[in-house]
C-alpha cells in the first residue's frame, strides 16, 4: 500500500505558490543521477546572495546533510531526512529554537528544502522488512539533487561578477594613482597643459564614487578616469617628444635659415599673388639663406619683438625658452589655435621656434585675419625650407624700434598695449645689441 506524499506544510503555515514549484521541480530527478552533496553545498554557499540564503540557514543545511548517511545524492535512495529540533541544534552549534525555526523557513523559501510533515507534524521513518525505510517525514534534499546544475552555473556566474568586480576596482586605484602623480609631474616641471582643468575633471569623477558600489558604477567612473589619463599621458608624452627633438635640433645645430616674406622691415603683413594673401611670397623674397645669422635667436631679442606674450606667462616673467613655450601654450586659445595646429607647429618648427611664431603671430594679431590658417601656411613653408624665425622677429623688432624712435620725438604714443608701455620705458628697454642693430639696419631688416 502506497502512502499519500505531504504536499502541505503542518500547523498554521500557509502553502504558497512557491512551495508547489519547489515540489514540481523536484520530481524532475533522473533515477540514476547522483551528485556530491558536499560540491553542491559548496556551490549553494557561493551562490547564496542570489539565492536568497542567509549564513544560519547555510548552517542548518550543512546540519541537515551530515544527517544524510551517503557521500552523494541520488535519485535512487531516500532523500528524506528526520532530525528533531533538538538533534539540529545541537549540530548548528546551540542555534536558538527560534532562530532554528525562523532560518528552517528560509531554506524552504529558498527552494533548497521541501517539508514532508506527517499528520502531527512529527519527525519519523517507518520502516518494514529488513530495515529499509517505507515512508519519512521530516525535510526533502531532492531539490539539491534536481538543481545541481543550476547551482553550478550560479556559483560561476558569482564568481565571475566576483573577479569582475576586483578587476574594475584595480583599474580605478591605478587610474586614480596615475592621473594624481601624472597632474603633479605636470605641475612641478612647468610642462604647459590646462592642469586645473585635469584636476577639476579628476575631482569631480571621484566625489562621484560612492563607498560600497556596484561594479557597474565602477566601471563608468574607471573609464571616465580612463580617458582623463590619455589626455593627461599625451600632454606629458607629447611635451617630453617635444623636448627629445629640440635637443637633438640643438644638438646638431640643424636651424632652418629660410626668410618669411610674410613681414617687411616695417611690420606690415605682405599679399602675394596666391590665395591667401598672409602667407604668400616670391622667389626673390625667400632666397637669403646666406644672409641669415648662423645661430639661434636670444630670448631677449624674441621678448623685446614680442611684448605681448609676457602677460601670458606665469607671474608675469618669461625667463627661460621653457617659459616662453609655456606661455604660448596658454595664448593659443585666445588667438583662436586648434591643439593639433600647435602640435604640429611643435613637431615640425621645434618648441623653441613654434614658441617664437606664435608670440609674432600674437604681436601681430589684429592684422592677421585667420591665425590658425596662418600657422599652418607657415608650416607648409618650413617643410618647403622657405621659413625662418630671423626675419619674422627682425621685421617686429625694427618696426617697434621705428616706432620708439618716434615717440620719443614726438612724446606720442602708439601702437600696441605692449609697445606702449615699451615706449614709456624707453628705447633702451629693447634687449638688443647695437652691433646688432647696426647690422639690421645696414641689412634694411
């Protein structure tokens, strides 16, 4: 005679929809599966978040499958088992009668363990002939049987988030160690760069980092900080590129010796027969290469040609090329020059020379209608060996000493904001030697 499986829980507990699909999926086992319930329990552990699962509860299913005498579980035995209260606490180690109960029903919700109450809810085994058990009452493991395969997957997939997560955690601490240490480089060696804005991109991706977050969250900020490093790297990369090639420039003394035709010797721009009338020029005008001074520009000659550079650099002194380049590095925006026209002004002239031609561009500003496009026709003819820095800096230079020379007879002022303040200062505040001077005019520079 077959006896009648329990599908209610005893007493006051209500069934739910939850229990009848626990129930239908245990009876999905295989006659001849078999799994090792100490792999599966390792499993269930590692999935217990997703699962629902809390640690006591892990504690008395650990409890109740030592009350399983095989290793493994299989469809063919009785997975069935029966301890009292007072057996499962004292094997979960003196686990409180409520607390036992309350985490009892956190397994079952969990759909780790089924209930088979008997009539009076009692926990028991009949047995028959031989021994062999006919019909148990107590806590069902066929649903560890029947979702092995499901906690596996779950245990990877936790594992794998896990990984993940430790992952995304790495790449922000090494982005967040970079971005800092690369900001301060760029800082204490003056390399020109918008470093405030850097700091205040990086300050505002970390006041968005909470304390506990998920690896989503982590992985938006990581790449945020990501991209800010790339910018950061290429300004400290290009700079340093920058340098490497003024060196070896000034190491074999390569100078281009070129005129521009672009500035006559009193400082007006020229127009040619080509298209754009800034950067035109003729034969005649660019074939002087012997006529050009074999070395390379004093800074103070640059500075007296170009005065309106200075309120650009830091602390209002341009004492070094360094600090010349920085402070064009800052007057390119004003003067409406792209990055990548700098950037390759830097690459093809030299830092020194870009330096230097985007000061006369700025000293000549308000006369040059397209300054980046400018730029770029000067680069074309420095590749065409038709430039030079001497006559751009030679022509300014005249043409503030031409208009010193009549503001001091005249007592008027005139020019630029800069050629203004020079003139106060005097004639003698243009840092060039009177050989030199000699020289430009005997030259018609």
């Amino acid at each position: 005679m077959q006896t009648h499986i329990a599908t209610t829980p005893f007493g006051r507990r209500p069934m739910t929809l939850g229990l009848i699909s626990s129930q239908s999926t245990a009876k999905k086992i295989d006659q001849g599966a078999t799994v090792s319930k100490w792999q599966v329990f390792r499993d269930i552990r590692e999935a217990k978040e997703v699962l629902g699962a809390t640690d006591r509860a892990l504690s008395i299913l650990d409890a109740l499958l030592t009350f399983h005498r095989d290793e493994e579980l299989s469809g063919e035995g009785n997975l069935v088992v029966f301890p009292s209260n007072e057996q499962l606490i004292r094997r979960a180690n003196g686990m409180a009668p409520a607390t036992l109960r309350r985490h009892l029903a956190n397994l079952v919700t969990s759909g780790l363990i089924i209930r088979r109450d008997s009539p009076n809810g009692k926990r028991f085994a009949r047995k028959g002939q031989g021994g062999a058990i006919e019909q148990a009452y107590g806590f069902d493991l066929a649903p560890i049987l029947a979702r092995a395969a499901e906690f596996r997957e779950m245990a990877d997939a936790v594992a794998a988030e896990r990984k993940a997560h430790r992952v995304v955690k790495e790449r922000l601490t090494i982005c967040r160690r970079d971005v800092t240490k690369m900001i301060d480089a760029g800082i204490n060696e003056n390399v020109p760069g918008n470093w405030s804005g850097f700091q205040l991109r990086y300050e505002a991706v970390i006041a968005r980092l909470p304390r506990k977050a998920p690896r989503q969250v982590l992985e938006a900020l990581a790449d945020e900080l990501e991209d800010l490093w790339a910018d950061v790297h290429q300004t400290l990369e290009t700079f340093v590129k920058l340098e490497d090639s003024s060196a070896n420039e000034s190491h074999t003394e390569r100078h281009i010796q070129n005129s521009n035709p672009n500035f006559n010797p009193t400082g007006e721009i020229r127009s040619g027969s080509g298209n754009n009338p800034e950067a035109s020029g003729t034969a005649e005008d660019t074939d002087n290469v012997r006529s050009l001074p074999r070395r390379d520009l004093p800074l103070g000659m640059v500075l007296s040609a170009c005065p309106d550079i200075v309120p650009y650099a830091e602390g209002g002194q341009i004492r070094t090329w360094r600090d010349l380049a920085a402070a064009a590095y800052r007057a390119r925006p004003s003067m409406g020059i792209s990055p990548s026209a700098w950037q390759e002004a830097a690459e093809v002239m030299g830092p020194q020379h870009a330096a230097i031609v985007l000061a006369a561009i700025l000293q000549r500003a308000e006369h040059i209608r397209s300054r980046g496009g400018y730029l770029r026709d000067l680069l074309e003819r420095v590749r065409q060996q038709k430039f030079s820095v001497w006559p751009m800096i030679t022509a300014l230079l005249n043409a503030r000493m031409s208009a010193l020379e009549k503001a001091a007879t005249s007592g008027v002022a005139a020019g630029t904001p800069g050629e203004q303040a020079a003139i106060k200062a005097g004639a003698n505040s243009l840092e060039i030697s009177s050989a030199l001077r000699d020289s430009m005019k005997k030259k018609g520079w």
